[in-house]
C-alpha cells in the first residue's frame, strides 16, 4: 500500500525505497518458506495426501499461475497433454504443483527469448537412471518442462540439484532466487515416487522431466 502511493503524498525516491522494502521482505518470505520446506523434507517431515487428480487441472493450474508471466517476457507458452493418458493419476496434488511450479519458474526466469514447452505424456521407460519405483510401476507420467534458455553446463548439473547451489556464483545475483528450489523438487519427487532428470548444454536450453 505504501509504494503504491493511494495518496499521491510520497515522492518518486521515496516510492522506489517502498518497493525495495516491499521486494525485500518478498525475498526474505520465499527463503524462510524454502528452508522450512527443505528442512522438513531432509528430516521425513513431511506427509502426502493422495487424491485422483485430473490432468486438465494440472495443465489449467499452470496455465494460469504463468500466463502472465510468458506475456510479460514476451515468451511462447505451450502445455500439450498427449491424448493417449487417462483422464487422471493418484498423487499429491499440492506437491505435484509446487515441482511443477518450481521447474517452470526457472525455465521462465533463465529463458530470454523462444518459448517454455510443457509436454505431459505416458513414459515408456525412456528415463535414465535405475529407479526401482518407476521400473515397477505399471504406468509412469512424464512431465517434461523444455525451455530455450541459457542452459546448463555438463559439470553443474549434479551440484544444481544441491541446497544453496546455483550453475555459476554469478547466477543469483543476476537472476536471484535462494538456490533451494531444484533440491526441493527432487526431495518431493523422492517423496511421491519419481525422479527429475536433466538434459541441458549450454546455450541450448535446458529440459527437466519429472517422472
């Protein structure tokens, strides 16, 4: 309320400090969130509530929560549910969104120009790792999230996945973030069955599959 400035009493100096306050505290709220939310998931803290979950919930979720961003970046936003999945999946729906959300936060925040693609599929078994829960899984979903952005070197895509690690020192002063989300993601992935995977080079964006 401050920085908008309602009451047309504050100058423009004042109105920018408003808003580095108001950037700040946004700042400090996502890190405590993103800490509280990485400390539970390393100590088992954490539960699951499973419920049948649509995919045109999914797609319209993500659809909405990034619309205005794609727009604001000027950036191709594309969501294609292949037509051979069932229309729904048991899982978190809660979780589910926050990977989602954090793996596509990041496609859009290191994506200058092109186009962020989610593609939603029926994997068969096209993961790289040996992952006992998706090798006995009778039906595994792909979600796969491709973005043309800068993309990763081969010897940081272990660490990004680490607390507190970004691809360069660089990275978070330019960009920002607290560095938590990617090992948040894949903890929940843990948590709900599944694995992220990264395939990226540099210059050539980067794609990362939740299965």
């Amino acid at each position: 309320q401050l920085y908008e400035n309602h009451d047309g009493n504050l100058n423009e100096k004042q109105v920018s400090y408003a808003k580095t306050i108001h950037s700040c505290g946004d700042d400090l709220i996502q890190l405590i969130n993103d800490i509280l939310d990485l400390s539970k998931i390393e100590s088992g803290y954490i539960s699951t509530d499973f419920v049948k979950l649509q995919f045109h919930e999914i797609a319209n979720f993500v659809e909405t929560t990034f619309k205005h961003i794609s727009e604001n970046k000027n950036l191709r936003f594309a969501i294609d549910l292949d037509p051979k999945l069932p229309a729904s999946m048991e899982t978190d729906a809660q979780r589910l969104n926050q990977i989602l959300k954090n793996l596509l936060s990041n496609a859009f925040k290191f994506t200058e120009k092109g186009e962020v693609k989610l593609h939603i599929y029926e994997a068969n078994k096209n993961w790289r790792q040996d992952h006992p829960g998706l090798v006995n899984a009778q039906k595994v979903v792909a979600f796969e999230i491709k973005d043309t952005g800068i993309g990763i070197s081969k010897d940081k895509q272990n660490i990004i996945f680490e607390a507190f690690q970004q691809a360069e020192g660089s990275t978070s002063r330019k960009y920002g973030g607290t560095g938590l989300g990617l090992s948040i993601s894949r903890g929940l992935a843990d948590l709900l069955g599944g694995s992220i995977e990264l395939i990226s080079e540099i210059g050539s964006g980067s794609t990362f599959t939740l299965f």
